[in-house]
C-alpha cells in the first residue's frame, strides 16, 4: 500500500480518492486482495464497473475461476454474447485489471485468463509510464494549456493523464498531456473541487457511450452547474469526442432538460457551464433510440407540412 504522502502522483492527491485517514489511498485500502470477489451481479461491482459488457466479461472469468477461458474463448464470447469486435477484447480485459487480478497463464500450451482476485495495487497507483512514451509526450515542447514552452518562457513540462488514472484514466498516449507546472497545478486545484462526486465521475467515465457518460457526471451534480471542460473530460474518456456538446445535445432525445450558461468572469476566458434540471433514465440502446427519434421527428415534420 501506498501512503499519500508517499504517493506523489497528481491523481492521488484528489481528496476523496485519497484517504483522510492516513492509512493509505482510500483505492488501495479498499482493494485489500484478500477481499472476497464481488458477485457477477453485485451492486457492488456495479458500482466498480459501469460497463454491462466488462461485467459480463467479469462474470465469464467469475464463473470460469477453476476452468480458465482461453483467449480464443473470451473474443468469442465478446463477439456472440456482447455484440463486440473482437480487437475489443484486450482493451476490456486491460480495463478490468483496474480493480482485478487477471493473469495470463499458459496452461497446456495455451494461454488462459485466470481471475485471481483483487488488483494487488489498484489503478490510483498504476502502471509507470515508460521513458520513451514520456519523451513522446513531452516532444512537442509546449503546454497543452496554455501554449508556454521551456525556450521562451522558461516553465518545465511534466506528463499530465487528461483523465486521472485514479476516475479510470490509462497511460495511452491518447491520455497523456504535456502540462507546465503551473497549468499541472491549477488542474490539480480544479479537482480538488469534486471531492464530493469522485465516486460518481469514476462511475460516469465507465460507462461505454458518450451520452450515458455526460449523463451520469449531469446527474451526478443533482442539477449544479458543471464545467464544460470537465464534461469534456469524462465525454472524451473511452475514445475522443470532437463534438461531445452534441452528445450533450442527444439526451434530449430522452427528456432531458439542461441549460447552459457563459460566464465572463473566471479570468480570461470565456467559462461554459451546463446542469440538468430534467433527468430521464437512458435506453439500453442509445445510438438506435437516437435513430428512431430522428426518424420518428421527420415524419411529424412531413405529416405536418402536408396538412398545411
Ligand atoms: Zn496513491
Ligand atoms: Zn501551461
Ligand atoms: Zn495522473
């Protein structure tokens, strides 16, 4: 276990993920090994594992602890019982040993997925990232934030995750950022003020679609307002979102009510601010909801210009 003052990392020094205890990340506390596993159909892995796909891929390793699938068998499954592409596979196994131990074995010549228990050092801590992907990172010699770079300004870039590993954020280039010191500083400042819906958006970020992402960070401030950047963040955190305002858009397919406010007055730029005021249970199915309500729209449209 890692205490938080030993544990230098950004993401750990979130209040709320950290424990006010002193006894450790409140991750790597709770993730104690010899916890027994949760059920397939627990809240309590619910509560972990947002995803319907990675808890039905959890309750197959679940299931099959004393015969290990091969992974022949878990694509074949992602593919029959999830609908999936199989190159999805090891992304979801990969998003599981987040919070669980899978080890690949070989065994008689074949490798096999075993669920062995807990993640023995939970994702708050995770995986170091490697010189050359930080030297990738760093490559383009400016901040991300604001534009300053060590030649004319002077500032030192450190590697900054878009998402904190400890809300589900990976080591993927994708995820990684050059951030000068005071830019790395002042997003640290800015999550400090989620202490209160840490679960949640760890909660919301793994959900699979875009729209159920934004909703459940929406919901999750009880209609407070919320950042815009911040619902970029968690829109953006399985694949990127070029325009996640029109995924914002798309729950008002399902009844949503949710207003928007600029303010001016937050230093030099122009702050978007958004809150749900009317908050529907979404569709299993959200990308074939959305089509039948465009559809369903169109033909209103066209029934009423006829009459006219
Ligand atoms: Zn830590
Ligand atoms: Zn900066
Ligand atoms: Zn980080």
């Amino acid at each position: 276990m890692t205490s938080p003052s030993q544990c230098q990392h950004l993401c750990c020094q979130i209040p709320g993920v950290r424990s006010r205890s002193r006894s450790g990340c409140r991750l790597a506390s709770e993730l104690v090994e010899s916890r027994p596993l949760p059920e397939p159909d627990s809240e309590e892995l619910a509560a972990l594992v947002g995803s319907t796909s990675q808890r039905l891929l959890y309750g197959l390793l679940y299931r099959r602890r004393s015969n290990p699938p091969t992974m022949v068998e878990l694509r074949l499954f992602a593919a029959q019982a999830l609908g999936e592409d199989q190159s999805q596979t090891d992304r979801r196994v990969r998003e599981l040993r987040r919070y669980f131990d899978v080890a690949a074995e070989r065994i008689d010549g074949e490798h096999r997925y075993i669920l062995r228990g807990w993640a023995k050092h939970p994702a708050a801590d995770g995986a170091p990232i490697s010189l050359r992907r930080r030297a990738e990172v760093l490559a383009p010699q400016r901040c991300a934030m604001c534009g300053k770079t060590p030649l004319e300004h002077h500032v030192t870039l450190v590697v900054d995750h878009r998402i904190p590993q400890s809300w589900g954020g990976s080591n993927d280039v994708d995820n990684l950022q050059p951030l000068c010191e005071d830019c790395n500083a002042g997003k640290r400042d800015y999550f400090h003020s989620f202490e209160a819906h840490a679960e949640e958006i760890r909660k919301a970020i793994s959900y699979d679609e875009p729209q159920r992402r934004i909703g459940a960070l929406l919901a999750a401030f009880k209609g407070e307002w919320v950042r815009g950047d911040l619902i970029g963040i968690v829109a953006s955190a399985k694949e990127y979102q070029e325009d996640w305002q029109r995924r914002l858009r798309d729950l008002r397919f399902f009844g949503w009510k949710i207003e928007h406010q600029n303010r001016y007055n937050e230093g030099a730029r122009v702050r978007a601010y958004y809150r749900a005021t009317v908050v529907t249970e979404l569709p299993e199915n959200i990308p074939t909801a959305i089509r039948a309500e465009e559809a369903r729209r169109r033909r209103a449209r066209s029934a009423s210009t006829l009459e006219d």
